[in-house]
C-alpha cells in the first residue's frame, strides 16, 4: 500500500488512526476555514447581500432585472467562502440596475453607502485569496509550495494564522507535514529526529 485517500476530513483522519499511519490533511479545506475565519467580522453585510440576492432569484424580480442585464441572480453556500465571493461579485456587477426594479421588499433591504464600500473592499480581499485556492487546486502542488502559499496568506492576514501556521491544531501529524517541507525544499539536513520518525513510519 502507497496511499489512501478519502474525501471526508473524518474518515481520512479514522483511516489514519486505524492504519497508524500519518495524516497528510487537505490543503485546501484547511484554506477554506482561514478564510470563512477572516470574513466572520463582516458577516452582517454579506447576509444582507445574500438576501438582496436571495430576493432576486424569484420569478418576478429576475424578470424585471432581464430587462436591464443579462446577469442571473446566483446564491451563496455558506460552507463555502469562495460562492460568498462570487455573490458579492455579482453584487457588485449589477447594483447599477437595483433602483430601476421598483420592488419595495427589495428597496427595504438596499444597503446604505457606508456598507457598499465594505464589500468592495472586502471583494479586493476575496480577489487576492481567490488566487491562491485555484494554486492550491494545481496537478503540481507540493507541501513546500503549500507552505509558501500559506505564509504568504498569513504574512497579508493574521486572522489566518490559527488555521495556516505549521503548528496549527487543524494539523495532525505535525512532524510529518514539515519533514515534507523540509526535503521538498531541498533541506533535509534540517530534518528533526522525531520529523525523521515520522516519514519512517
């Protein structure tokens, strides 16, 4: 046996235990909670645009935005921090046509100036930490570039650190994650004597 892989964080950790092997944890889940972290202080504008969304994915109201734009209303998963981006995108993209709807629940739930601002920043942000979820998604991503990847996130924002730094209590089998790092890297003469253990096992 080479390798098992599962598409649950539960079962794979259950393999790991029952096997007595080491955990090689998901990259890009562990991204996906730092990032839901970071956004968690701005969590009462996106659900307000969640709901002017939500509003616009009825019959009547995506009716009457057809006739400004072709852009579809889309929703968001709230498991999932990258369809929180792609719905303050599309937000962002069609707020121009909002007054000429002429919906009064969807006039109650406008958002004032002051928080239109918010998203847009807040998009800027998404932008930048979009770009390295499609890095991590690559058929050539190692540990080492994952570990570059995640300390450059960390060094842009320190809310991420507590699920991004090499001793993150998300991380399983902390020796063999950096032993990894380490000999990717070209730095095996750094390697510890419990991180050796560890790639032995």
């Amino acid at each position: 046996m080479v390798v098992l892989i599962a598409g649950n964080s539960s079962t794979n950790r259950s393999i790991s235990e029952r096997f007595f092997k080491p955990l090689l944890g998901c990259s890009s889940h562990r991204y996906n909670l730092a990032v839901m972290d970071s956004i968690e202080a701005d969590k009462v504008v996106i659900e307000k645009v969640s709901d002017l969304m939500s509003i616009l994915c009825y019959h009547l109201a995506a009716a009457k935005l057809r006739e400004h734009t072709h852009l579809k209303a889309i929703g968001s998963n709230r498991t999932r921090w990258s369809s929180t981006y792609n719905t303050l995108k599309r937000y962002l993209q069609r707020r121009e046509y909002f007054s000429k709807l002429d919906i009064y629940v969807f006039e109650l739930l406008m958002l004032a100036p002051t928080e239109d601002k918010e998203i847009e920043l807040l998009c800027g942000k998404l932008g930048d930490l979009d770009s390295v979820t499609k890095l991590l998604q690559s058929n050539s991503m190692t540990c080492h570039k994952v570990r570059i990847l995640f300390d450059s996130t960390i060094a842009l924002f320190t809310s991420a650190l507590s699920r991004l730094a090499p001793n993150a209590s998300i991380v399983s089998h902390q020796f063999f994650e950096s032993a990894l790092v380490k000999m990717q890297r070209g730095k095996s003469s750094t390697v510890t004597a419990g991180e050796y253990a560890a790639v032995e096992v």
